[in-house]
C-alpha cells in the first residue's frame, strides 16, 4: 500500500550496494544486491511449475537440454506438448515498476515494464523458439503482468480447473503471484539496510 501511496516506507539510508536510499525505499525493489530478487524468482518458477503439475502438465524447471549458445537456459519447460505437439518453455522476469528506465512509460500505461521485458525475452531466446513454444511471463514489482504471461497462466488456470472442477483455480494462481510479488517486495526493501532498524 505504501509504495502505491508514494509514502514514505523508512529513513534515508546507504544501501549496502553503496546507494542512497530516499525515504520512500523504492531502490530495493531494483537492487542488484537485493535478496528479494532472487527470492522472488525462485517463488515466481516454482509457483508456475506446481500450477502446471495441478493442471495435469509435468514440467521441469531449468532443462538441461535447452541450453543457448552462452549456457543460459529457460527458467522452466514442459516435458508434455503443451500446443501444437510442441512443449512449451517458459522464463519469467520481475521489472521494477518504479525504476527510472520504465518510470516514464510505466506513468502512461499499465504493464509497459513487463511487455518489455518479455519483449527482451523472447529475443533472448528466440533460438529455443525454433523447437519449442516459448512463453516469457513478466510480472512487475505492482503487479502488472505482459499479456501473453497473464494468456499462459489462464491457461493453466483453465486446465486445472478441468481437472479439479473448481473454477477458481485461476484466481489462486493470480492470487498466489500477487502474494509472492508483495512479500519479496518487503524482503527487498529491508534488504537495503545494513542491519534491520530496531524500535524504540
């Protein structure tokens, strides 16, 4: 709520990256130092591949068969065609909306930081797309995902819904990125402090 108050959220303050930190905390978001980014990442994958085990779709999470020339790999792949005989891989992406390179673009539309994003994705694996599906799911630091992440979960909302019957699934599956994005959020901001500032 703080952050899309614009409120201020702590002290001005050196991050531990050398930084300095305003009153409002938004650097945490974008850190490169930032143990929310990689926690955030972690949850982001793992919440898409139980989504897919949920929907009756077996997937991996970073296969060692998909490897570009550079030796980085997708974040996570089907082993079952997913369309078209095609299996499908997926990479996600956390932009911060706030940062200054998407600020300006971010003001005049929602998701404009997450489309490119997986615009960049797409390019960057653009060799996989040749055997596989791919599909680049970027969700912002506020919420916004791209479009075709936001078609790829509804999916496997929808198909787990054939599966469970209940037809909230895609709700859940929303739900449980905006948790995971809300948390790491805080985990980053408090991440800028040397040591966590105590009451009192």
């Amino acid at each position: 709520m703080g952050l899309r108050l614009g409120a201020n959220l702590c002290l001005p303050h050196t991050c531990q990256c050398g930084t300095r930190v305003d009153a409002r905390g938004n650097h945490g978001l974008a850190c490169r130092r930032s143990q929310g980014r990689i926690t955030r990442h972690s949850q982001l994958n793992d919440a898409i591949q139980r989504a897919l085990s949920r929907a009756g779709v077996q997937a991996t999470r970073e296969p060692a068969g998909l490897l570009r020339d550079d030796g980085k790999r997708p974040d996570g792949c089907t082993v079952v065609a997913w369309r078209r005989g095609k299996c499908l891989a997926w990479d996600a992406t956390t932009p911060d909306t706030l940062a200054a390179s998407h600020l300006e673009d971010s003001s005049h539309a929602a998701a404009t930081a997450a489309e490119r994003a997986a615009s960049f994705k797409v390019q960057k694996y653009s060799d996989i797309c040749k055997t596989h599906l791919f599909c680049a799911v970027a969700v912002e630091t506020m919420g916004p995902i791209n479009s075709e992440g936001t078609e790829f979960l509804a999916e496997i909302g929808r198909r787990a819904t054939r599966i469970t019957g209940d037809p909230r699934e895609t709700a859940f599956l929303f739900q449980r990125i905006s948790i995971i994005i809300q948390r790491c959020n805080a985990i980053s901001i408090l991440g800028t402090f040397t040591s966590l500032p105590v009451n009192g």
